[in-house]
C-alpha cells in the first residue's frame, strides 16, 4: 500500500515538472535542451559499442566519445548565456555571440577530432 502511494507521488511530481517545464522554459532553450539529450544518447551508446565490440580502433572511440562530451558542454555553455534568467550573470553578451562561439567551438571541435581519426 505505502509503494502505491510513493508511486502515484512520484508520478504526479514528475508530471507537474513536465507541465512546468513546457510552459516556462522558451522553445529555444527546449531545442537546445534535447540536442544535449542527443548527445547523451551519442555519448552512451558509443560506450556500450566499445565495451560489447570492443575498442579496435581505440583513436576512433577515443574521439567520437570525446566529440561527444565536447558537444554536450558547448550546448550547456550555449544554454547558460541564452536563458533569460542569467542575462545578469553576462551583461555584455547576446544570443547571436553566445551562438557565434558555440559554431566556432564546434568547428574547432571537428578539426581536432577528424585529425586525432588519423
């Protein structure tokens, strides 16, 4: 009786930070937010690859998992300077900046990881 009861809490917590979730946080931070999602779901299925497959080459894995983690920090720097609420935490940049350094990261990025391929 008392799981039940944990359950349906848990449930209806979980629904109420959805509901709230969609109706305050702006479209562009959810895109953002599910891009750093992907790159979880990247990140981890490259680890299980690597560890069932094995690690032959092991720059290959090396540096699509490093890619990865990369892209997933990018994306978290890119939402931290375009929420709304942090604009007081950087007065002197925009969104268009904060996109401009996370394109340019991601090049950098690919450049580095498509010479560590070999």
């Amino acid at each position: 009786m008392a799981s039940e009861t944990q359950a349906d809490t848990r449930a209806v917590s979980l629904r109420s930070l959805v509901r709230r979730y969609t109706a305050q946080t702006p479209q562009r931070l959810r895109v953002i937010d599910a891009y750093m999602a992907f790159c979880v779901a990247v990140g981890v299925v490259q680890f299980v690859y690597c560890a069932l497959a094995g690690s032959f080459p092991y720059n290959a894995f090396l540096a699509g998992f490093g890619s990865a983690v990369a892209c997933f920090v990018f994306a978290a720097n890119l939402r931290m300077k375009t929420d709304p609420q942090n604009r007081h935490q950087f007065p002197g940049g925009s969104a268009e900046g904060a996109f401009g350094e996370f394109v340019f990261s991601h090049i950098a990025l690919h450049f580095v990881v498509a010479n560590f391929l070999g």
